[in-house]
C-alpha cells in the first residue's frame, strides 16, 4: 500500500496462549479498537521451526477505506536461514 498515515495509534501484544489472545481480541472489539476514523491495521509476526532452522517474518497490512468501510489487505512473506553452517565441523556463521 502506499499512503501516508499520521503519528498514533496502538500496539497489542498477543499471547501465546489461545484463549488469552482471544480475550484480548474481543475486548479490542468490545472497546471499538477499529471505528470510523481508523485506516489502517498491522499485524506483525514472526515464526521459528527449529526442525529446519528457519525464521518467517510475516506482515499482514489493512487497509480501512472511509466511503463504505471496506478492507483491503496485502501480506508479506519473508524466509530467513540465520545460521549457515561452515565447512568445518563445529564452525557457524550467525547474523542479523
């Protein structure tokens, strides 16, 4: 998307338990988190599998339209191997 949004709005910290970030979640709508005046939400989120050493960075972005409160929304995906391993055993290269 490409727009210009100005300074404010909230961040959430979700839980890792389910019913907790459900709670939270019905209390965000409950207390009218997302109204008339609001333009845009961002989720961010981050994943990690151990099993193949790999991180997913995941950014899902919506847009609110004012006319008639239409949502769009866009997703970005990005994959990261942080640990290369060396040709020499018990070698790692770590980055970020």
């Amino acid at each position: 998307f490409v727009g210009v949004y100005r300074d404010g709005g909230y961040i959430v910290t979700l839980s890792k338990s389910k019913s907790e970030t459900k709670a939270k979640f019905v209390d965000l709508r409950l207390n009218n988190w997302i109204s008339r005046g609001t333009r845009a939400a961002f989720i961010d989120f981050s994943l990690y599998n151990a099993n193949v050493n790999l991180f997913c960075i995941i950014r899902s972005n919506f847009r609110i339209r004012t006319s008639n409160f239409h949502v769009k929304t866009k997703r970005k995906k990005l994959k990261i191997k942080l640990q290369q391993r060396m040709p020499a055993p018990n070698r790692t290269l770590r980055f970020c």
